[in-house]
C-alpha cells in the first residue's frame, strides 16, 4: 500500500464535459498502509510530520481529543499500532461504542464530560491532562500531545507536500483544487503547498460563516503572514456537522453508480456534491480544472455504502 504519489485521474462526466469543465480526483484515500485503514488520505498527510517529531522527541505515548465519530481519533490509534507507540484518546461526551471508536482498538479511551473537554482541548497541556488522573501512567516526557482533528503547526507541511505531488503530476496545472473542511488544517497546508498557482476551495462540513476566518488565522499563525489564491464555501453543510440530506445520500449513491468510487456523507460526500452544484451555478469557467481531493474517511462507511 501507500501508492505514492496517490492516484490522480478524470472523472468522466456529461454534465461536466458540456460545460467544457474538466473534474479529477485524487485518490489520497488509497494512501493508507492497509485497505480500509483509518491512517489514511488527510490523516496521514496531517499526521506524518507529528509522528516524526513524536519520536525525534522520545515520545512513547501519542495522546489526542476527538468527538466520538472523529476519524483522526482512529487514524492515530492505528498510526501508534503501526510504529509501536501506545495511544491515548480523550473523547467529548458519554461513553458509546460505534464502528470509529472500534477502529481505535488499543487505544487507551477515556469520555469526559463537555465542559471538561471544552477547557482541555482550548489549551491541551500535559499538566492539565495529568491533573484530570485519567491516565496514572503518563509521563511528561514521554507524552506527545496532538490537538484535536491534529490540527497544529507540523500538520501542514504533509498538507503542502499533497499540493505540490499534485502539480507535478497535472500535466496542465489545475486551476481549481477543493477539499472538505472541519478544522481547516487541510485547507491551511494545501494554499501553502499551492502558493497561489491554483485557486484553493475549501467546502466546510459545519454550520455557520466561520471557517474563512478560521483557515486564515490558521495561516497566519503557523506561516507568519496571509496567502492569495484560496476561499471557503460555507453554504454546503447539508444542516451542519454530520447531518445529511436526501440530495446527499442520493448523490453518493449516484457517484458511486457512476465511477465506482465511494464517498461518505460527513466530508468527501459534501465535497463533490457542492462541487457538482457549483458547476451548476456557472462557478467554474470554461476550460476549468477542477481537482477534489478524496481525503478518506471511509472506514466506518465502505460496508453500508458498496451494497
Ligand atoms: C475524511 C476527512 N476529510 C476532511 C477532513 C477535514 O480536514 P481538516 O480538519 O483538516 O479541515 C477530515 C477531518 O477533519 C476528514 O476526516
């Protein structure tokens, strides 16, 4: 596994072709060390980097916050299997078991309440972690802490390195690429590896007109000043962070019909969909194009969705 660079191909389409716009997709959910591997697509590209500072640092343990469905929870419990490190998973809410948390197998898991895990992940510390004696074993020093979705600094190089494998296997540069947004990361390291030579889409997967500001402070906080060439969706969350729609479910279905390639409904779905609908609203000129990133996600879905 890891095919590397990841697939990059046409998805063929009439719709597409008779407006003279070209959609192509690439295939960073292949990038994965097993089929079906959580550690997979946006996770691998955001945690890579982590990972080696987790060990240049002498880290044993990798610890990290998710909600109960978050796939980065699952991606980092598998990456730990895979290098010999132990994990830990602090998730928001009541303990429950769904097919996510089942892909975190090995991963020690502790649910704390709301507001707890609101105060932790603000500021995630190993000092307020031990504070909370969820996990007498941890030691400073052999703790690497990674923020929740493993958005922080060194996830964006990995993001930055998937743009620029990009352009160097377009044969004429896009002039779109687009990826789902939940925390922004991906987004953040794909205009940096972009650098303004395509413009970078960004769709978010919630509710509300906050992840333009989110993306650019994320910039500026980790590159030090402003990019050009990038602008975020906001209207295509089909009712917010993991709700769906029947136009939703209808287009995997179709797509998957159609190209043989699964999406799910939390990200990649929302991704192609509004790419779909921004076709139709005349938003890509002709001579477009237009690359999705298809950034994974798909464990806890393939079963349902192939039937
Ligand atoms: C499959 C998938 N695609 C896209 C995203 C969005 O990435 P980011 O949080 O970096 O915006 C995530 C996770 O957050 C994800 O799991």
């Amino acid at each position: 596994m890891f095919p590397s660079p990841s697939p990059l191909h046409t998805l063929p389409d009439e719709r597409w072709a008779a407006r003279g716009v070209e959609l192509l997709i690439k295939r960073d959910d292949l990038l994965a060390p097993a089929p079906n591997d959580p550690f997979c697509g946006n996770k691998w590209r955001k945690l890579q980097h982590n990972l080696l500072r987790a060990q240049a640092q002498g880290a044993t343990t990798l610890v990290s916050f998710g909600g109960a469905y978050s796939n980065h929870i699952a991606a980092l419990a598998s990456a730990g299997q895979h290098l010999g490190m132990a994990t830990a998973g602090i998730i928001r809410g009541e303990a429950v078991s769904n097919p996510t948390l089942a892909q975190a197998a090995g991963m020690q898991l502790h649910f704390v309440d709301r507001p707890t895990y609101r105060q932790l992940t603000a500021t995630p510390t190993w000092r307020a972690l031990a504070d909370l004696k969820i996990f007498p074993d941890l030691d400073q020093a052999g703790t690497y802490l990674i923020p929740e979705g493993g958005t922080n600094a060194a996830a964006l190089p990995g993001c930055a390195a998937l743009a620029r494998e990009l352009l160097q296997q377009s044969s004429s540069p896009p002039t779109h690429v687009a990826v789902a947004c939940g925390t922004g990361g991906t987004l953040a390291g794909l205009v940096q590896g972009l650098d303004g030579g395509s413009l970078a889409l960004g769709i978010s997967v919630l509710k509300g007109n906050f992840m333009t500001a989110t993306v650019a402070a994320l910039l500026q906080q980790y590159t030090g000043h402003t990019w050009p060439g990038w602008r975020v969706h906001e209207t295509f969350h089909h009712g917010g962070y993991a709700r769906s729609s029947p136009e939703l479910a209808a287009f995997i279905q179709k797509f998957y019909a159609r190209h043989g390639i699964l999406l799910e409904p939390i990200y990649t779905g929302k991704l192609f969909y509004a790419l779909e609908q921004l076709l139709e609203a005349g938003f890509f000129p002709e001579g477009s194009r237009v690359v999705g990133i298809h950034t994974g996600g798909l464990q806890a879905f393939a079963s349902s969705l192939a039937k």
